[in-house]
C-alpha cells in the first residue's frame, strides 16, 4: 500500500509494523449481512490490505434496519457489488476479490483453495453452509472467528468472546457445537456470541431458501456490534495480541452434567 496517509491514526495506535501486518493480511469474509457488512468495513478501514468476500444476495427492504449496504435506493442490487464499491472508496488500494454466490457446501474447498488466507470470518447466518465453512477451515488449521446469533436480542454489552465449544445462552451456538462434533471438529474456532437470552417471541418462519428456515427479529446495531467484535478479533489475532477468552460460568457446567446424569439413568431405568 502506498498510500498510507490516511491510517495514520491507526499507526499511532499499533506502530508502524503493526501497520505493516495489517496491509500484508490476506482476510476472507463469507456473508455481508447485519454481521458481515460491518466486519468488512471495519477491516478495511483498519488497512488490511487484501479481502476476499462472499455473498449471493441482493438487498431487500427488510435489510435496511441492519445492513449497511441497504438503502432506499439499492433494493434488488447484489450486497457484494455495494460492499465492493464502498470499501474500495475508503481504500482504493486495497486488493479486493468478490464472489457474488451463495456459500454452498460444494464450492467451500474451492473457495479455501483460491487463498492463501490468514485469517477466516465467518458471517453466515445460515446453518449448513456455516457448518461446511468451519469444518473446512478447522481441517486445514485456518484461524477463524464465528458469528453466532445476533437475532432476538437488545444488548451489545452482553456479547462475549470465547472457544466455540465453551459458548452458553445461545441456540445457535448449541446446535453448531452438537452438528460440528459429528463432523470430528474440536476446540479451536474462536467465537463472537450473546449470553443475553433471546427473546422467542419475535422468532418467524421462512421460506427454507438458501438454506435458512427461520430468522429472529433485529435491532439496528446489535448484528453491527457482533461484525465489530470479530473485526477486534481478527485483528488484535494479527497484530499478536492476547484474546482473553470468556470462561463459561461453573453453573453451566454443573447444569449439563446434571443432565447427563439424569439422562443415563432414564437409559438404565
């Protein structure tokens, strides 16, 4: 990059080989929703130098109370077109690669394969293609962050960083570790979660497109506070940061044990 003028705030902050991290990282982003959209502004606006995203989508009305790229005016355009334009007039010199296509589980090698990556965000809000994403990026070792759930819920001050596979309160979260855990995945993924509960009340079907079936109520900036928490993530990780990492409460662990005690004995009884 030669134009570093304008990160010139972000230099005083991580110094100039900080800096330099940043514009050598090679990032790829798959989703640019609520989540995703935010995540990959903030990457750009952070300097790094070399993003792949990912999203098949056009927007839609509905979109405009959470997605940056969704205005009154963009209705029906492709979420990967806007979001390329946008971070491309805020870092024109940034190496972009678009793939406007839905993730699905038969091109997610192909999509690894055209790295290398340094790092992996995972912004998808649909389970099966979620769960091929981080099952591939987990074999080939690739550090990735995930987003959970960000629907049914109000309060940014309730999110939490921690392992995958020691996140409480989050439905997602539960049903991702049980399905990964059949797919031989273990401890390793990094995940941005809400331990606030969510709100079951504003739960509403879909059609089963694209892999999703059902979608939670939203508030404006909470799925933007998710993308924020995996861009601090990603680059606090590249810059060689330490992640502190929530503990799940001893509560939780007692309460699952007791379930699987009382599980065993229904078997035996």
């Amino acid at each position: 990059m030669q134009d570093r003028s304008w990160l010139s705030r972000t230099q005083l902050l991580i110094g100039e080989t900080g800096l330099d991290r940043l514009t050598n990282a090679r990032v790829l982003i798959v989703g640019l929703g609520g989540v995703g959209s935010f995540a990959a502004e903030f990457m750009a606006r952070a300097g790094v130098g070399h993003l792949t995203i990912v999203d098949g989508d056009v927007v839609d009305s509905t979109n405009r109370n959470r997605q940056l790229p969704a205005l009154s005016t963009t209705h029906g355009l492709p979420k990967s077109d806007l979001m390329a334009e946008r971070l491309l007039a805020i870092s024109p010199e940034l190496d972009l690669r678009v793939v406007s296509d839905f993730i699905r589980p038969e091109m997610v090698q192909n999509l690894l394969d055209a790295g290398p990556y340094d790092y992996v965000m995972d912004c998808i809000d649909s389970i099966t293609p979620k769960l091929m994403l981080l099952q591939a990026a987990y074999v080939r070792k690739l550090p990735i962050v995930s987003s959970m759930g960000a629907g049914g819920k109000l309060d940014p001050t309730l999110l939490r960083v921690t392992d995958l596979f020691d996140t409480w309160e989050c439905g997602m979260a539960q049903y991702v570790r049980k399905r990964l855990r059949r797919l031989s995945v273990g401890a390793g993924i990094k995940a941005v979660f809400s331990v606030e509960p969510v709100r079951k009340e504003s739960l509403m079907m879909t059609d089963g497109s694209n892999f999703k079936r059902s979608a939670y109520g939203t508030m404006s900036y909470l799925p933007a506070a998710f993308g924020g928490a995996c861009a601090s993530v990603v680059l606090r990780d590249l810059l060689g940061e330490t992640i502190p990492m929530e503990e799940r409460p001893e509560r939780i662990n007692l309460e699952k044990q007791a379930r699987k005690k009382a599980n065993k004995a229904t078997v035996i009884g």
